[in-house]
C-alpha cells in the first residue's frame, strides 16, 4: 500500500526539529598536528613570553644608545668593536660604554646593549674587515634610543596573555600561533560521529561494473555526503550499501544508531511501497516529521532510533536510549540541498563550528589607509559588524615578524600600486584567510586586564586587542571598536557610552620577603634598584607617572629629574605579566604591576593605591547585542573573578 505525505513542514520547524534532536558533543584532548580545523573548548593562555628573550630586529651592530647620543653624518660616533654575535648562539661578549657587537637578524641580544644600530648607518674605520681585531672600531651615523631595532621579550606575545579563547576554530594560523608557545596538545569540542548509509537496489560503488540494462547507477551520495560531514566538524562513518529489504535496513540503521550520534541516510524517504525507511524508524524508533516544503528536496525524513539494549548504559529513567536520524532524498542535488541547509548547520553546532560566509567580503573601510610605496600591497584587515549588521573593515598589521597579526586578521585587501590611499567611508573587498570567517560579536581593544580575560570568556566569539589605554582611546575615536577599555588618568576625551567600571590594586611588585625593603616610588629614585616599567600606552604607565609627578612636586624638582634616578624608567615591557616575570626570574628587582599578578607569581607587593578600568562603548554601536552582553557578564564578573586579589566591583 503506498504511504502518502504527511503534512510537509516549513522550513523553520525542520531546523527547530533537528536543533532538538541530541547529536553528542564534549571535550577531548588532541595533538596540535592533529587539531587543525577543531574547536578550542577551553581558553588558552600564553605560558612564555614570545619571543622568549630581547633580540636583534634587524643586521646591525648592539650598542648602549646612551653611547649614541648626538651621532650623526657629520659627527658620527666612534664605539671599539668587542666581537660578533649570530642568530642561534649565546652571546659570549658583554657591551661595555664605548663598545658594540655585530649582530644578526635574530640573535640574542649581548649582555650590556638595550638598542641596534642598522649596518646601513654604519662604517668600519680600518680596512683589514677582521671582526676579531681588536682595533677595529665602528663609526655611528645615527642616534638610536633605548629599544630601537629590538624586539623585546614577549613583544609578539606575552607570558599570561589570553591567546586564544573558547570556541576558536583551530586554523593553520591559530596552529602556527599555539606553536610558537610550545602547546603540542589542545583541548577541543569532539566531532559527532555521523554514520552514513546509502539505499536503493540500484546503487553500485565507484569503481565495481555497471549493469545498465537493470538501472544500476553509482553511487553518488556516500561520498558526497560523507565530505560534506567531515567539512561541517563531523567525523563520517560510511556504512554498506542497503537494499531496499525492510529487514536488512532495520539491521543496518540500528547497528549504526549504537555506534553513531546521528544516523544520515539517503534514498528511500518518499511514499513509494519500496521506500521503508520510515516504516523501521516508525517501529524502531520515533518519527519526528516527514516532508519538508522546499524544492528540491521535499522527501526529508526526521527521528530517531533505538539503540540495542547492550550498546549503552540503562538510563536512569529506564528508557531505551535513541540516536539521531536523519533521512535526505535519494537523487543527489536534493540530497546535497537538504544537507546544506538543514543537516550541515546542526552538525557545526553539535561540533562547535562556526557557520561559513563566502570568500569575499565587501564593507566599509573605517579608518584611512595611506599607501604610498609604489607597489602591491595586501594589506592584513579584520572585520566587524556595525549596529545594522553590515560588514565594517579594519587594517591589521602588527609587522612580518609578529605571529598574533595572523589571528587578529580575518584576510587582506588588495591595494593597487597606483592608489595613494583609500578614505574612511569607502567600499573595499576583502579576500578572506577562510571562507568560514565571521566577523567577531565584538572588538574591543584597550587595557589588558586578568578579569577583562574572565569576562571574556563569558561572550560569544569576542576579539580583543591588548593596545593598551592610551591606544584603545585613540582608536575608539577614530571609531574602530565596538569597546574600549581604559585604565588610569587619561589626558584625552572621547565621546562614548560608559558601559561598565571596576577598579584594580596597582603598585610595585618585589621578590617575595621584599629583601630590599621596598616601600615606596622613593626607593626607586633615591636607591640604585634595577626595575621595569609599562609602556607608554599602557594604564598603569599613566597611573605611575602622575605619581611621580606628585612627588616631584612635593620636592621642588622636575619629574625628569626623577625618572633619569630611576634605572630602568625607559626598560618597558608590553604585558601585563611581563614585569612580574621579570621580577620572578631575577631579571629586575621591582616591577610595575597589579597586586593580582604579584599573587599569581607569589611575589611580594607594594600598594600604591587602586585604578579604575572603564569600559567605553562606541556610541555607532552601543545598541549591538554582544554590548548588552557585556553589560550582562559584569554583573557575574565578582564571582568569576573571586581567586582574583585586589579588584572591586561597581
């Protein structure tokens, strides 16, 4: 007896169906060689600084910029060359005043130097050209300043820095990325095993002979459809050919139902005599719709089936356990559009990846590009959305030898070498990295923080840039950002929406017992004590010079007096760990930090007083819902944050 249709869903209850249906997921433990297109299921943090140690930027000769002061064409400077250093050696020579070294592109930086001189500025005085002389001397043509033409220690990322985040889709970058920090396992979202089963008499696999006079076809869904699974996030288990015999079927999609999450077949779904697959999932299982109301594709077969009473635990409840089933349409371009649209989204789901956009993407350029060099240029962009959800696009571009710029970027835009610049406002086409790239929920750049990082973890696919206060202010005016966070006294104003506040214990952090007996900004001026400070962009830079600027104050004198006391004023790190690092490997007495970190490290702690961090929202874009959502994961934040020390909440 033929079976009619029944009533044919809508699209929309076809997806709510399947949503419903349970189709695994977890956490498992992979080898980084094997987790390339895999979900990160936890955040990962930087547990080194990269690079690991200060080193040469470029070929040139590491000197003491102080020794540099003044040098010019006219009036160069003369230092006694004391020997050479190469990429991939320990520095045997120290640059003493009056002295430098030859250095490669990459090499550690010798003991004594804080600055390379490029060899374009320089000369050698004699003409023999032995490095070993102890003669030779090398003019300067240029003054450098301390940290020129180096890349410091934890410049590309620092130790303690969050590097990736939950729910980030494992690429070659993010690869290269987790590499570089010495991660060779990474916790990922398992992959749904889909068993995939092909019907119909007619059916023969590729590759066997073909006897056309009976109607036989190859067969075309498994393979395609088994592709399909594994580029959605699934793992494809293809399972023999079946027939149509309704007792062969059952056989085979119960076997799969206890080895699978979801059960994917295809043929065999219309109201034909011959087509029983929904006469087993009826007897065997649970038939959850038949029919959807789209062309190609109407014969669509949603339920689930039982599993065999020893293929699993009991249930608590005592009820048989089911696995997932989906039935597509036997002819393949229905097979195929049915799967796009409705299988292939509840499999990235279940696996944690996200939904791919095409390979372009055309938006409006934020800020303006200049470009003036003559040449092609494919300029490193990421995108955004604006409130209305229209694609936003940004310059990324950190430099050839910063590893994270590949994260932050989502493709490049292509630049004429005719095209001096392109205007904020104008139209351009991005080729993506991937077409599976979305644009981030939100961009918030500004102040690296440990419980901006707890809060982080609370939004869906967030991006956040650690540029510090004074640049996240900038950018937030130029109106890049969805948010900016700030910290410390700021000297510019900047219209945005206050979204959220709380404020953070700073002060200088010492070897735990503080055998220095550290206990104020005075120490660092009136003592020869070695100490690093923050960068100029960062929050508690700002925080620490105004209190310099109190105390020279309070004495009469210039505050340029008092950082010239200070050894180490102009040694700045970027991270926010960074000094503490420092400061727990004896590479400096005291460092400038939070009472957070210093617990972290167990490090002892000298409080100068507490900062406020303000989130400021772009007032273009306040109304966006990942903004609301920030607003609400400030609310669980004190509880989230609870092992963090010296931190209220508004």
């Amino acid at each position: 007896m033929t079976k009619e249709f029944r009533t044919l869903a809508d699209p929309d209850t076809v997806r709510e169906t399947i949503a419903d249906l349970d189709l695994g997921g977890g956490v498992e433990q992979v080898d980084l060689r094997d987790a390339r297109g895999r979900v990160l299921a936890e955040r990962v943090d930087a547990a080194i600084d990269v690079p690991g140690f200060d080193r040469a930027a470029m070929d040139g000769y590491a000197v003491q910029a102080s020794d540099t002061v003044g040098a010019g064409e006219v009036d160069p400077a003369v230092l006694d060359l004391a020997g050479t250093v190469h990429a991939g050696e320990t520095p045997e020579v120290t640059v003493a005043p009056g002295t430098c070294v030859e250095i490669s592109t990459g090499a550690v930086m010798p003991p004594g130097a804080d600055a390379v001189v490029v060899v374009e500025r320089t000369d050698e005085i004699n003409d023999d050209g032995d490095a070993d002389n102890d003669d030779t001397a090398i003019e300067i043509r240029t003054a450098v300043a301390p940290s020129e033409n180096v890349m410091l220690a934890g410049a590309d990322i620092a130790a303690g820095t969050r590097a990736l985040g939950p729910g980030t889709r494992l690429t070659p970058r993010e690869i290269g990325l987790l590499s570089a920090l010495g991660v060779d396992e990474v916790p990922v979202r398992t992959r749904p095993r889909v068993g995939i089963i092909s019907t119909g008499d007619e059916l023969v696999p590729p590759g066997d002979p073909l006897d056309s006079e009976r109607g036989e076809i190859y067969d075309v869904n498994t393979t395609t459809i088994a592709a399909g699974v594994d580029a959605a996030g699934g793992e494809p288990v293809v399972y023999p050919h079946a027939g149509d015999d309704f007792e062969a079927m059952e056989t085979l999609l119960r076997q799969a139902a206890d080895e699978c999450d979801l059960v994917l077949s295809s043929g065999s779904t219309s109201a034909s005599a011959v087509d029983v697959i929904y006469r087993v999932i009826e007897e065997r299982g649970e038939l959850l719709l038949h029919g959807v109301a789209v062309k190609p594709g109407k014969p669509l077969l949603v339920g689930r089936i039982d599993q065999h009473d020893d293929a699993t635990e009991p249930s608590a409840t005592g009820e048989t356990a089911q696995s997932a089933y989906i039935g597509l349409p036997g002819y393949p371009v229905s097979a195929l559009t049915i799967f796009r649209v409705f299988v292939a989204p509840a499999i990235r789901a279940a696996a944690g990846q996200p939904e791919p956009t095409t390979a372009t993407v055309d938006g409006e350029l934020i800020a303006q590009q200049r470009h003036d060099e003559g040449r092609l240029r494919l300029l490193s962009v990421a995108l955004i959305e604006d409130a209305d959800g229209e694609p936003l696009v940004y310059p990324v571009d950190k430099g050839s030898g910063a590893t994270t710029s590949l994260v932050d970027a989502d493709g490049v835009v292509a630049i004429d070498p005719d095209t001096d610049y392109l205007a904020a406002g104008e139209s351009v086409t991005v080729q993506l990295f991937d077409p599976d790239v979305r644009p981030p929920s939100l961009l918030a750049v500004g102040e690296a923080d440990p419980a901006l990082t707890e809060l982080l973890d609370q939004l869906d696919r967030p991006r956040f840039l650690p540029v510090g206060s004074r640049e996240g202010l900038r950018r937030l005016r130029d109106g890049i950002p969805d948010l900016a966070v700030v910290a410390g006294p700021t000297d510019r104003e900047v219209d945005a929406v206050d979204v959220g506040e709380l404020s953070r214990e700073w002060g200088l952090l010492v070897p735990k017992g503080n055998p220095d007996g550290v206990d104020g900004l005075a120490d660092l001026i009136d003592d020869d004590i070695d100490f690093v400070n923050r960068n100029r962009d960062s929050g508690l830079r700002a925080s620490f010079d105004a209190e310099l600027d109190a105390l020279a104050a309070s004495r009469g004198v210039d505050r340029r007096d008092l950082t010239a006391a200070i050894n180490g004023y102009e040694a700045t790190v970027s991270g926010v760990e960074s000094p503490a690092r420092r400061v727990a490997d004896d590479r400096a007495a005291v460092g400038l930090g939070l009472r957070a970190t210093a617990d972290r490290h167990d490090l002892g702690f000298v409080s100068l007083g507490t900062q406020s961090v303000r989130l400021l929202g772009n007032p273009d874009r306040d109304e966006k819902p990942a903004v609301d959502a920030v607003q609400d994961a400030l609310d669980t934040l004190p509880a989230a944050c609870s092992s963090l020390a010296g931190y209220q909440f508004e």
